[in-house]
C-alpha cells in the first residue's frame, strides 16, 4: 500500500504507464476478428519516455493479457514503473484489463479513471444480453469492486471517477489532480488516447464514407 507523502513529492520522479484504447467504428462492436489499438505511455511525472502498442480484440477477453505482457516489456528494458492508470476496465467494447490483477503481478499501485460515475448493474446487464461467458466477465468486475471503492475528484471544470488499488484514496486523488495539466485527463492517459484513437482511425480509415 503506497501511503500519504503528498502528490507532488511523489510525482517528482514517479514513472506512470497509462492505458488507453483506440477508435473504431460502432457497428464492429459484437463482431468477432476485429482488433483496434491498446495504447501505453510511460511518463516521468508528465514527460513521456516511451510508447507500446498492441492490438486487442473488439468484445475480446485478451486485453488483460496484452497489457501485463506490455509492463513486462517495460521492466525487460529496465523501464521501472511506480504506478499504472486506467482509463476505466473495458477496452474495445468489453474486453477487460483486470487491475486486480496488474496490481498482484506487479506490486504497483493501480487507479482507474473514468469521466463517468461506474453504472454496474447496466454494465452486467449489457454482459448477461450479449456474452456466453458474462460470468468471468463479470467476476472480474466484481472482484475489483470488492476491493477499490469509488472516489469522486474535482478540478475546476474537471470531474473524474477514480477506484485506487493498492493506494491510499487520498494520496491517489492528489496525484490525478497534479497530472491534469492540459484537457480534462490525467496526462499519461490523455496522451495514450489521442495516440490509440488516431491510430484507430487510420486502420478502419476504409470504412469512413467521405
């Protein structure tokens, strides 16, 4: 558990990987073989030092296993990371990065981040009407809210939605406030959509009607 000493102390030289998904259009989600971009960027406080891309499966199960398979490719470069964001825990629909898990592999502190209150009964509402395999779906969902209640931040304009795991809340809404410099979104993350959403859009480029 990383305990209080103060956002900006700890940001001076904290690493932080953010994950973000990219674009792709409406009418793919629910079909099988379709893959967009997973983006992660590793920063030094707000400075990026390095990007990774994957592809994940559109309403797959596999982004789990691709962003542990990132962070490993982080620590083989010698790239060490003090915490991890995530823009929410669905991905390309609802294929799911469990940050129970990342937390456990990793040892590092995990904080999901949406701009929207978490509306769990809508969300198992849509796994039960669209998947066979709802329950693990579920079950990872479950699990995590077991353990990361729900926090509500403000920064002038600015309201997010943050779950820490492995952290304490207080000390995880001081460092997503200080990594909100440009936008409305804590750095690493702004910076991961914008690169996941523009690659997305330029491999589903053939599908936009001019």
């Amino acid at each position: 558990m990383l305990k209080n000493q103060g956002s900006k102390r700890f940001l001076e030289n904290a690493k932080i990987v953010g994950f973000e998904d990219g674009y792709f259009p409406p009418p793919f989600k629910g079909s099988k073989g379709f893959y967009t971009v997973l983006a992660s960027v590793l920063t030094e406080n707000i400075s990026p030092i390095d990007v990774y891309l994957s592809l994940i499966e559109i309403d797959g199960l596999d982004a789990t296993e691709k962003a542990l398979n990132i962070l490993a490719y982080f620590k083989k470069e010698g790239k060490s990371f003090d915490i991890v964001l995530l823009g929410g825990i669905t991905y390309a629909g609802f294929n799911i990065i469990d940050p129970v898990e990342v937390y456990e592999v990793y040892d590092v502190p995990v904080i999901v981040i949406t701009q929207d209150k978490p509306r769990d009964k809508d969300v198992e509402k849509a796994l039960r009407k669209h998947f066979i395999d709802w329950k693990k779906r579920l079950m990872i969902l479950k699990k995590f809210r077991s353990k990361a209640k729900v926090f509500k931040i403000v920064k002038g304009k600015t309201k997010l939605y943050i779950q820490p795991l492995g952290i304490e809340p207080a000390l995880a809404q001081e460092i997503v406030k200080t990594l909100i410099v440009k936008g409305t979104y804590p750095e690493p993350l702004r910076l991961a959509k914008h690169i996941a959403t523009a690659l997305g859009k330029l491999i589903f480029s053939k599908y936009f009607v001019s």
